[in-house]
C-alpha cells in the first residue's frame, strides 16, 4: 500500500509523534509498504511527483528533516495560516491510507480528521466528533457518567467563573487539576491544600480557559487498549517517584509497566469490560487507549481515552498487543486493516 504517516505538527508532543511516526513508517516498509514520513507542519519541499512513493526510501533522513523544523515551530506558527504544510494533503490524496502518528491538539482533537474526511483522505484512528469528544475530558466525563462508566466525582471550570473555595464545589483535598484538552500530563497537578490549589489553578488557566478539577484517586494506574471493539491486555504503570507525570512518562526506567497486570482474572474482565464500554460511550471507532486507576478495595476509575495514543515501540499498545503475540510491524498493519472499516 502507499501510506502517509502523518507526524509532528505543533502541540506539545511535538517531539513524541516524530518518534512515533519515525518507527511506525520503518515497521510499516519492513512490512513491503511504500510508506513515506510527513510533517502535517512543516510538511515536505521539493516533492518528485513523478514517484512519490518511492521503493527506496531513507526514513531517518526524513526524520531529521522534520526534526531540523524543531526550533522554529513557534516562528513558523506567526506567519502561516494554514496549519499544513507544504504537500501535505496533495501527498495524502495521492495515497492508499494515511496513518495518524500525531498526538495532542491539532492531530489528536478531531478538526484534523474532519479535514481529512471533507477530502477524502482514509486515515487511523476514530473519527473528528468522537476524537473531540475525547479530547475534552469534561465533555467526555459526561458521556462516561450518562453510560455508567465510573468515572471521579470533579467538575469543569471555566476561567471567568474561577472560584477558590474547593467545599462550594462539592470536592475536598486530595484532588487532581488538570487542563480539559491537555495530555502528556502537562497541566496536571495534584493538589493537597489551599496554597497549592490556588497555585495549580493560575498555573492551569495560564494553559487553557478550562479546567476539570476531580478527586484524587489513591491507588493503582492502568491502561487498556480497545482495538476496533476489544479490549487488548491491561497494563499496570507504577512510576518509582511521584504520579504518572510528563517525566516519568518518557523518561525511560521511570516507570514499571506490567503487561498483563498482575490482576485477578475477574478484576481484569471487569476493566476491560468498563474500557470497552467506555469506548462505547464516546463513540469511538477503530482504536483508543483509556486509563484508569483503581483504589486497594478494587473500586476503578476511568481518566480518560486516548484516542490517538504513543506508538513507539515500547510504548503502552505496542506492549498489549506482544502480549497477544502480534509484533509491532504487524500491529502497525492491524491498526490500518481495522482503521479501514469505518469506510466499508
Ligand atoms: N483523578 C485522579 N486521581 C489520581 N491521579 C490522577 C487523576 N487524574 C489524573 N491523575 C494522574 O495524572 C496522570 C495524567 O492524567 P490524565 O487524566 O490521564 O491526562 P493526560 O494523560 O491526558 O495528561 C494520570 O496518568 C495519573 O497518574
Ligand atoms: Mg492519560
């Protein structure tokens, strides 16, 4: 197949998708793809159009190419008002499927897809509305709440109606501040009295208008893929220091993952099961990831979905789907053949 993999772009896991979207076109060509790696951004100069897709292809040249655009983005950001770059959608018609390695807004937040869809680009992951619904963890708080996915007990709160006082909003310390469209952990902080609270809400509201504050979860992390309806095994994340924050994330060593967790058989069916209803409830299509925590009694939570989740290879799906046997090239194909049915 002629593939796109579509990468790095301008939110905050900028450096994130190039090294996810590096690995997925080096898998998707040891695989027999002609697949070729572009900037949604920055996007690819001097296209031969004669032979886009070429058989012989030097993907870690294309990634230090787009890797050279690092320091400039914000530059690049105040004289453009497109948010695609050169050759960007004329390479995407021209190929068979383009597969979303980006991650975070603009790419993960579904105006991308929508773009896409009025073109008629074939792409991975869920369509625009779910991805949005998504994106905005209060909006998708909503949806897990009306179709029984437990979900913390937290609010929205906008920056013109910002109130200080935490027992008016019915929610008592601990409790999590987080950005409505953040991910990476960026934006997020765990608050446990009233001169930090205030200090993560001028912090939040200095990223975003609008912010979910929740209830701390003591416990346990976990995460399970859904992929096109079921779910994959669970993962168990416990960072050596602190919470599941951006360091810890990619720091490599920071945390340790168990991949099955060691769960009862029960209590797995029992995540999974909410993973896939979760799912559901947003309306998601193709593949997501959801995180969870689980309190010591076994009562579980669900944080958020994923929709468009790493995929490295040591990432969080790519080690579910070893577990099943499925090597990264092939899931990288999977992600693709299931991808395709949302056009069937
Ligand atoms: N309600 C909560 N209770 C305890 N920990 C939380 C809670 N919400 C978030 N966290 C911690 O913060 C991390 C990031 O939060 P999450 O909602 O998954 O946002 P994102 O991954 O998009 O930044 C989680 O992985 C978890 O470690
Ligand atoms: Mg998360």
């Amino acid at each position: 197949m002629k593939i796109v993999v579509l990468a790095g772009g301008t939110s905050t896991e900028r450096d994130v998708s190039i090294v996810s979207g590096t690995d997925i076109c080096t898998a998707l060509r040891s695989k027999g793809h002609q697949a070729i790696l572009v900037d949604v951004f920055c996007g690819v100069e001097n296209v031969d159009f004669t032979d886009p897709f070429p058989a012989e292809y030097d993907v870690q040249q294309a990634s230090r190419y787009m890797k050279s655009f690092n320091s400039r983005i914000e530059e690049m950001k105040a004289t453009r008002r497109s948010f695609f770059g050169p050759n960007v959608l004329a390479l995407c018609e021209l190929a068979d499927f383009t597969f979303l390695g980006l991650h975070g807004a603009n790419g993960e937040d579904g105006k991308l897809q929508a773009t896409l869809d009025l073109m008629g680009i074939r792409y991975t992951g869920t369509d625009y509305l779910s991805s949005a619904i998504a994106m905005d963890k209060g909006v998708a708080k909503q949806f897990f709440r009306m179709h029984g996915v437990p979900t913390p007990n937290g609010i929205v709160m906008e920056k013109s109606q910002r109130t200080n006082d935490l027992n008016a909003l019915g929610l008592s310390f601990p409790v999590v501040v987080k950005t409505a469209c953040g991910g990476s952990s960026i934006g997020v902080y765990i608050v446990e009295d009233q001169p930090s609270f205030e200090d993560a809400l001028n912090q939040g509201f200095s990223y975003e208008d609008t912010l979910v504050i929740e209830e701390c979860i003591r416990g346990t992390e976990y995460t399970v893929a859904v992929v096109d309806g079921v779910a994959y095994p669970i993962v168990e994340i416990v960072p050596l220091e602190r919470f599941y924050d951006y360091e810890n994330k990619y720091k490599p060593g920071a945390v340790r993952e168990t991949c099955p967790a060691p769960l009862s058989e029960e209590m797995t069916r029992k995540m999974q099961d909410y993973a896939v209803k979760g799912y559901h409830a947003l309306g998601l299509q193709s593949y997501a990831r959801l995180d969870f925590m689980m309190r010591d009694n076994g009562e579980m939570f669900c944080l958020e979905a994923n929709t468009l989740p790493g995929m490295t290879p040591t990432s969080l799906i790519p080690q579910e789907a070893a577990v099943l046997g499925m090597d990264y090239p092939s899931l990288c194909e999977e992600l693709i053949r299931i991808s395709m049915k949302k056009y069937e």
